[in-house]
C-alpha cells in the first residue's frame, strides 16, 4: 500500500532567482540553435520563454507543492513531510512527496521517537522517493504513528540550477524552448500548409492533432517521463 504525507512544508526554500529555478540557460539554448553568442536578436524571447517552459515542465511532471501552496522546483530544498497519526495499514515503505531526487534524509521522527538511519530506516535510491521501514535489516512495517520525515530533493543550486540538472531535463527544456521560438515566427492559427508541388506543412499546437491538450511537445514529454509523478 503506498503511504503519502499528510503535509508537505518547506524548511529550506531553494533562492528565488531566475538562475536557481530555471531549467536551462540563454546561451545553452543559443548554443544548441548554433546562433553565435555575439547574436542578441533573440536574447530577449529566450530569456522570457525560459521561465515559461521551466514552470510548464514542473507542472506536468506534478511535482508536489508544500502546504503553503508556493510554487514547486527542481532546484535543492529541505522539506518536512507529516505523516499523521491513522488506523489505516501503511506497509513497509512511504513514498515521500514528490520532488526528486532525494537526495538525503535528514530525520525520521516516528510516534515521538528519533529513529536510525541504516538501522531503523534505508532511502530506497535517489529517485525512488521511498523510505523502507526496517528491524534486523529486515523490512517491516511502519507504525500507524504519527511520521515526520525531514529530507533534502532537488539538484544542487550552488551555482545555477541549469549546470547541475541531470542532462535530459535541460535538452527537454531546450526543446520546448526551441520549439516555442520557432512558433513565434509563423501563423499560431495555421495547422497545415499546402502549396502543390512545392511543399506541405503541418504545424504542432497546443490542443491540435500533433500535440493533443498538452503544452509540452511530445517528444518533450517522452524525455520528461522518468521524472513525472505516478499519482494525479
């Protein structure tokens, strides 16, 4: 049975910058268009599209907001999730918001008592966002105990979020992106093109044949697939 928080709070919220939240960067996007750096044509369409696609991204892979409701990031953050006291079965493992990947576990408190990591507890991988519950190595069940799991998810900030975001987050990112750009440039209302024995175009749109109720392109989608949330 899977076990989810109760509540979700955020203890250490990654910077607000653009830079802390942002998928990929202006010149990664210039460098993968091959548009020279000394080219600022469209510097300022990237830069705005950026943040757009960043947040279209963490929507679709439903990454869990805590209770105050502020906006979810892929950037590093501490969070504490509560798992309230019930009469229901959890099993062996809880499965903790979903932000990843988690990268440590910082306590685990269980119906008042400060348990031990290796010994009482084992984080199931970096992108499992599970926590096994153990005795004697063996797994076991958690109690139907008050939980309160304190624990760091998310990439590394420490210089911006786009250097440290595993790769294919950020070519997803620099697809859409792209995508977008080249979107600026045409009719948004033409869905195919025809000129006889010259061409025959057919465009990707939002809520059309090609891209269907989603923003995302998608091949955007495919690559974001390890990363969404299993559960609505």
């Amino acid at each position: 049975m899977r076990a989810f928080s109760d509540l979700l709070e955020t203890v250490t919220p990654a910077a607000a910058t653009t830079a802390a939240r942002s998928l990929t960067t202006t010149a990664s996007v210039k460098t993968a268009l091959k548009i020279t750096s000394t080219d600022a044509t469209r510097d300022a369409l990237i830069d705005a599209l950026i943040p757009r696609v960043t947040q279209d991204i963490v929507d679709w892979c439903r990454l869990a907001r805590d209770g105050a409701g502020t906006a979810p990031t892929f950037g590093s953050e501490t969070l504490r999730a509560t798992f309230r006291t019930t009469s229901g079965y959890r099993g062996a493992e809880l499965f903790l918001p979903w932000r990843l990947p988690v990268s440590s576990i910082t306590s685990v408190v269980e119906d008042g008592v400060t348990l031990s990591a290796g010994t009482d507890y084992v984080l199931k991988g970096a992108m499992a966002g599970r926590i096994e519950r153990l005795s004697d190595s063996a797994a076991i069940e958690w109690s139907t105990a008050k939980i309160v799991v304190v624990f760091v998810a998310g990439y590394s900030v420490s210089t911006s979020l786009a250097t440290n975001i595993d790769p294919a987050i950020e070519a997803a990112a620099i697809e859409q992106v792209k995508g977008q750009l080249f979107g600026a440039d045409r009719d948004p209302t033409i869905r195919s093109e025809n000129v006889p024995d010259v061409a025959a175009i057919s465009y990707s749109v939002p809520g059309g044949d090609v891209m269907g109720a989603h923003v995302l392109l998608p091949a955007v989608r495919d690559m974001l697939a390890p990363w969404r949330n299993p559960a609505p």
